[in-house]
C-alpha cells in the first residue's frame, strides 16, 4: 500500500490542470445533454461507460437523428481514430502491470497519455500504480464533471458558448510543459508541422474541419518511420 499511497502523491499534482479542464468540459456536456431534452442520466451513464470526450459532445444530435449505425461507427472512427495511434505506442509501457492494464487501457485519453507517455518518476516510484492513479483520477474528473453539470441543469441555466475553448487551452499548456521538460523538441515539431499541413490541405475537403487529425496522425506515422530508420541505419 505504501507504494500505491506514494505514486498517489506524485500523480495528482499532475491532474490538476487537467482537473480544471474537465470539470468545465463535462459540466457543458452535461448542460448540452439536458437541454437537448434528455434526462440527466444520459450525461452520467455515457460519460462513465463511454468516455470518449469529444464523441460524447456529438451524442445529442446522434440520438435524435434516425438510427444509422454505420454511420456512427464511421463517425466515432474519424472523431477519435487518434486513440488508435497512441493507444498502440502504449501497448509496452503497459507491460507488467498486471490488472492495472485493462483499465489504464479503457480510461487512456488525450490528457492521461500526454502525462504517461514520457514521464519521468522519482526515485523508489512505482509507474504502474503512477500510471493507474493519472488515469483514475482523470476518468473521475471527466464524470463528476458531467455528472454536476446534468445535476445542476435542473436548477440553473447558464451560457455554455466559448466553455469549450478550455480543452484547447488546457493542451497548451500540457504542451508547454512538455516543451520545457524536454530536450530533444523533433517530435513536438514534426507533430505541429504535420498538424497544420494536415489543416491546410484538408479542411475543405472533410464537412468538419476537426477531421483533419486523422491524415495528420497518419503523416507523424510516416516521419517517425523514416527518422526511426535514419537512426538504425546510423547506428
């Protein structure tokens, strides 16, 4: 216990940020759903079972429109087809953590994977109940804030235009964070080069400019792949 106890000290002044994140970004999820008409369970149940962020945000136009799976199914494959790529990246990292794994592999998200994909821990620190404790504790913040925002739909009415802008500020500063703590910046700079390319050439051509991420996790591949060989070649 005396380990799990110190990776929780370490972890959770991690999430913080991301605490602040998600308690407003589930918050209007939830106010999104019961002010589409649907009752605060809605928001509760698909936000713990589903947990898929910026899906989750889609849901109220997907259950009022007619009932077409394949169209959903290739809807979620474009809006979170990224998860796919990093998921893959932490498949080793992942290795010998015995029944952590299964749920570090449920509740991985953008903001878990940004902490755990490169993490440098203390001394005597335990990575997979550090890992274990990021990923909890960000599942946690994402419901409990869905949950409060379907709750308190009942009794108040606030303006939700704009509160999405705190996901977009919260990955800033995650990848400022990680610029500073960094060194070697090849990755972070292949990784915005190829995402405004990818925005440039693609975002007329897909009817929601967001779908640009996809052709963009499929350039990094390239590049990563072809400066992965430079290195073995040079080895």
């Amino acid at each position: 216990m005396s380990r799990c106890k110190d990776a929780f000290k370490v972890a959770f002044p991690r999430t913080v940020p991301i605490l602040a994140g998600f308690l407003f970004l589930g918050m209007s999820y939830g106010f999104i759903m019961t002010g589409a008409g649907f009752s605060m369970i809605y928001p509760i149940v698909t936000s713990a079972v589903v947990f898929a962020g910026s899906l989750e945000f889609l849901f109220a136009d997907i259950l009022k429109a007619p009932f077409n799976p394949l169209l959903v199914f290739f809807l979620t494959v474009m809006v979170n087809a990224r998860h796919i790529f990093y998921g893959l990246s932490m498949l080793d990292k992942f290795k010998n953590t015995g029944w952590k794994k299964y749920f570090l592999i449920f509740g991985l998200c953008d903001e878990t994977f940004s902490i755990n994909c490169d993490v440098k821990l203390p001394p005597g620190i335990d990575k997979g109940w550090f890992m274990l404790h990021i990923t909890w504790l960000n599942y946690s913040y994402w419901v409990g804030g869905a949950t409060l925002g379907a709750i308190l739909s009942n009794f108040i009415t606030i303006k939700i235009e704009g509160l999405d802008f705190v996901l977009t500020a919260l990955f800033l500063v995650i990848f400022v964070e990680q610029w500073t703590t960094q060194k070697v910046h090849t990755p972070a700079v292949v990784g915005l080069l190829c995402s405004i390319i990818s925005f440039l050439v693609f975002r007329n051509i897909f009817p929601r400019p967001d779908y640009f991420v996809v052709p963009a996790m499929i350039m990094m591949l390239i590049v990563f792949g072809i400066l992965r060989k430079k290195e073995k070649i040079n080895e």
